[in-house]
C-alpha cells in the first residue's frame, strides 16, 4: 500500500507543470530563433500559458503589435520579385514535368514486376517483397507530384 501512494504522489510531483523561458533573436540577415538560451540583443517572449503572460486578475497581458519586418528592411520592386517568381514558377514546372515521367516510369517496372517469374509464386516472400517496393517507389512520386501541384497552386 505503501509502494502504491509513494508511486502515486511521485507521478504527480513528475507531472507537475515546468518553466522554461523564451528568446526570438533576428541575425543580421533576417533569420528569426527561438531558444530557451538568451543571446544578447534577443527579447522573451511571453507565451499565453506562462505565469508571467497572466496579470494578477487571471487574464491574460496584452501584447505589443508584431511588425513583420522592421522599417529599415530591404525591399525589392514589383518587376524583381516578378522575375524571381517567373523562374520559381518554371523551376518548379520542370521539377512536376520530371516527376511526372519518373511516376510513369515507376508504373511501367510495377507492371513488369508483377509478371511471375518461371518458378515463383504469387505467396512467395520475395515476390511479395519486389512488388510492394515498387508500389511504395509508384506512391512516392505521386505524392511528389501532388506536392509540387501544391506548390504551384500556392504561387501568386
């Protein structure tokens, strides 16, 4: 009886919530960190759930407004980002077009490998083995090509 509130009472001084603190460091080049080590010039951030994100009636504190990139951030032209979207649009485009032949070429060797072989059977480990390989590789390049549609749909 003993063993069993001992194990009890340990799990729930276990479970008990922890606290950990929250930095967002911006390098120079605009790559934005989050870490629990501070590194000079990083603010914390206060998350909804941590004890010093709620003010003493129990509601939560009320943040400042996020700017997205600071003023001073460089910014490119229309016709720039035009271009450069152009060419992510044709990269991708040929990534899709390659994907798509890769899939078909996966279906060809799937239809080739499901053929028997002289001397095998359809029960038999290997053969099992040959073609749910096949069929995974069949599946892999559909997902990459529905990914890559996805990517293309997400263009402006």
């Amino acid at each position: 009886m003993f063993r069993l509130r001992f194990t009890l009472l340990l799990c729930l001084f276990l479970a008990a919530p922890t606290q950990a603190e929250i930095y967002k460091y911006v390098d120079e080049s605009g790559q934005v960190t989050f870490t629990d080590v501070y590194k000079k010039g990083a603010r914390r951030i206060d998350l909804p759930d941590s004890p010093s994100a709620v003010n003493s009636g129990g509601k939560p504190t009320r943040r400042a407004s996020y700017s997205p990139s600071p003023t001073d951030f460089p910014r490119i032209d229309a016709g720039t980002q035009k271009r450069r979207d152009d060419i992510r649009r044709q990269v991708l485009q040929d990534e899709i077009n390659g994907e798509r032949a890769n899939a078909d070429e996966a279906k060809r060797q799937l239809a080739l490998g499901q053929r028997l072989q002289p001397g095998e059977r359809a029960t038999d480990v290997s053969y099992l083995n040959r073609v749910k390989k096949l069929r995974a590789t069949v599946q892999q390049h559909e997902q990459n090509v529905a990914s890559i549609q996805r990517e293309l749909a997400n263009l402006k």
